[in-house]
C-alpha cells in the first residue's frame, strides 16, 4: 500500500512541476516584457530542477539551481537592468520567425513523444555501467557522477573547466572595453 502511495505522489508531482514549467514557458513565449518573461523563466529552471529531484537525480537539480537560477537568470538581469533605455519607453520584445520556431518545437515535441512511447531506440546512459569493477555498490547517484567524472570522464571535465575559464576571460574583456572612456 506504501509504495502505491509513493508512486501517486511521485506522479502528482511530477505533472504538477511538468505543468508548471509548460505553462510558464508558454507564458514566455507570448509575453512582450523581458523582465517578466526572466522572471518567468526562473520558475521554470526551478520546475526542471524539481522534476530532477523527484527522479533520483539530485547533482542535476542542485546544478540546475546553482548554474541556471543563480547564475545564468542574474546575469540575464543584470545585463537587461544595464542596457541603455531610451527614456520613457517600456523594454519590449517583437515576435520574429514565429513560424520556424513552431517547427523546431513540433519536431522537439515529436522527438520528446517518440522517446517516452518506446518507438526509438535512444542510448540510455547509466553512470554504474561507465565504471569498471564494482567499486560504484552503495554509493548514492551524485557519488557516482562524481567518481565517473574523476576517472573516466577527467578528460571532458577538464575541457568544460578551460571552456568556462574562456568565456568568463572573454566576459571580462568585453566588459572591460565598454567601460574606457571613449576619446
């Protein structure tokens, strides 16, 4: 009886955070105010992030927090906050290529389908087949993402950290050239 119990609770919450994150991303999609609209995208990377709790992932939802929500949204924010506005003008958005953005969405919609009905044949990843031996018994889902990344996967690691390290150097330059006095 308790495990049907968890499995409706597990399913409530999973569509309650699913509709949750649609509708504010339909919300997004047809609302004129950035401001808003960043604001609106905060619930759905914290819908996302919930979704990864309530299916064992917890390193993706605590990533998904802390990169997305603490760092990618503020800096969207700030950046809108810093632009120049033209005095007494509101920040609006023009809807442009509608059309080919509902053809990327059907064909993401089809994409998304296809997995969840079994029809194609995707590579699943399971982190405790990545590793040799046995060593990964025991531990939870963030430790073996962790000891994956430390042995097998040190190379891709390595390569996201210098990536992350040149885009916030080139961050700081382009910054940098903005804030000189022009002669």
């Amino acid at each position: 009886m308790d495990s049907i119990t968890e499995i409706s609770l597990n399913a409530i919450a999973f569509y309650f955070l699913a509709g949750m994150s649609i509708s504010s991303g339909l919300m997004i999609l047809f609302s004129k105010n950035i401001v808003r609209s960043i604001f609106l995208l905060v619930v759905v990377f914290l819908g996302v992030a919930g979704i990864y709790m309530i299916s064992n992932a917890e390193f993706v939802a605590v990533t998904q927090v802390l990169v997305y929500v603490g760092g990618i949204l503020i800096l969207l924010m700030f950046g809108i906050m810093l632009t120049n506005r033209i005095e007494g003008q509101a920040l609006s958005v023009n809807h442009k290529r509608f059309l080919p953005a509902v053809l990327v969405g059907g064909l993401l919609f089809y994409i998304l389908v296809t997995s969840i009905t079994g029809d194609a044949n995707f590579h699943q990843f399971n982190p405790k087949t990545e590793i040799p031996g046995d060593i990964t018994s025991g531990f939870s889902n963030t430790q073996v993402i962790g000891i994956n990344l430390m042995t097998n996967q040190i190379l891709a690691l390595e390569v996201t950290a210098v990536l992350l390290l040149v885009a916030l150097v080139g961050a700081a330059f382009i910054v940098g050239n903005k804030l000189k006095p022009e002669e």
